[in-house]
C-alpha cells in the first residue's frame, strides 16, 4: 500500500467554524507533514511530525494545530480561519531514513474554502 | 532568498515528441533533487532524483541533468503522452533539515493528441 488518503476532499467552513482535516499512510513512515498549496504555486511546509512529535512548526498561525494520534494518522484541526487560508492542504509522508525523507509521497489534498 | 525558479512557466508539445522541462537553483549547498508531477486534482507525485554527486538519472521514459556549474536542473520525457500533463515541480533540500524541500514555481505541460 503506497497511498496517502485524506479526508474529506472538500470543505467549506466559516470563520467561526472549527473543523478538522485527516490523514491516514499504511506505509510504515514515520514522519508526516501538512502542506498548504495556493492555486498555481508550489507546495508549501507547515508542519513536520517524526515518530509522532512536532519536529518542524514552519511560523504557522496557531489557528491551524496539528495532532499525530499515532504513527498512521495525522489531523489538522482548524479554528477561526480566514478566508486567505482557502487553499489545498496536502498531507504527505516519508520514511524516517536520512535523504528518504525528501522522497516524500503526497495524499490527494482537502480542497478548503473559507467564507 | 535563494529560491528554486522556472525558466518557462507552461510548455505545450505533441504527443509523441520529447519534452524537456528546466528549472533553475541558487543555492549551491543543496545536495539533493527531485522532480514531482502533480495532475489536477491531486497530490505531487514523486518521479525521480538525483544526487549533486551525479550529472544525470535515468528512469522509465524520464531522464534527469544536473549541471553544477551553473545550477540548473532538467527533466527530459521520452515520447510525451497524453497522461504525462500536469505541473511539474523540481524541488531540492536547501531548507537545512533533513525535511524540508523547497519547491520551484512548476511548469504546466500539456500534451496535444
């Protein structure tokens, strides 16, 4: 199984809304990241998980708070978005293995709208 | 900053002819590349890597250069298909960790039938 899923695939949410994005690696890797990817622009880092803690916290507002449940899962749990924070966030995963980590491989993503 | 960059943003060829897609680096410690292909509607897709300790990497239908000397990368498709539209991205490990990678801007491929 070499999948990365993530659920849902849309979302729409308010600015009060709290709401959260999941993602689930069968792969055995053990570190996890989130990615925000704005319309025609590359991928880019928000969070880095290794063997379930936060290794890497890219500056991102504290209205976005991950959580690795184990060493399957990711979340994303989101509170109080604007709506410049409508984009597609992808989830991707690695093996915990020196240059294997940039080999990273990338869920389908959750396409977000903020309203 | 340094930044990972695109000399051409879209690229549109005939099936069945070769594409090459280039893409420019700047940060001369980067020890590591790679190509993603990202189709609409879904996540990267890993295609192939190089290391700075190689000048070129074959894989199925794709081909990978490096020139240090004036850091630019290459993707090279054999025989464009229909499937390989999509944006791709050249990214490498300048971010100092063992995680990050920084991404080009992406050149949207189109293949015409």
């Amino acid at each position: 199984d070499t999948e990365v899923t993530q659920t849902p695939k849309h979302l729409v949410m308010g600015m009060t809304n709290k709401k959260s994005l999941k993602c689930e690696q069968h792969m055995g890797h053990r570190a996890m990241y989130w990615y925000k990817q704005k319309a025609k622009k590359p991928p880019e880092l928000m969070f880095v998980y290794s063997y379930e803690k936060l290794s890497i916290n890219e500056s991102v507002p504290s209205r976005f708070s991950p959580e690795c449940p184990n060493s399957s899962l990711l979340n994303l749990h989101l509170h109080a978005l604007q709506p410049e924070d409508s984009a597609l966030y992808l989830c991707a995963s690695s093996q915990e293995e020196g240059l294997a980590n940039y080999e990273q491989y990338f869920g389908p993503g959750t396409r977000l709208t903020v309203t | 900053g340094e930044s990972v960059g695109l000399h051409l943003p879209t690229l549109s060829v005939q099936e069945g002819d070769n594409s090459i897609i280039n893409c420019a680096y700047s940060n001369s410690a980067s020890d590591y590349f790679i190509w993603y292909k990202q189709e609409s509607g879904k996540g990267p897709q890993f295609i192939i890597d190089i290391r700075s300790n190689m000048d070129k990497r074959q894989g199925q239908r794709v081909t990978v250069l490096l020139n240090k000397t004036v850091k630019h990368l290459s993707l090279q498709i054999a025989a464009t298909q229909p499937g390989d539209s999509a944006v791709y991205f050249c990214a490498e490990n300048s971010g100092g960790s063992n995680y990050k990678l920084t991404f080009g801007k992406g050149t949207l491929l189109t293949v015409n039938p």
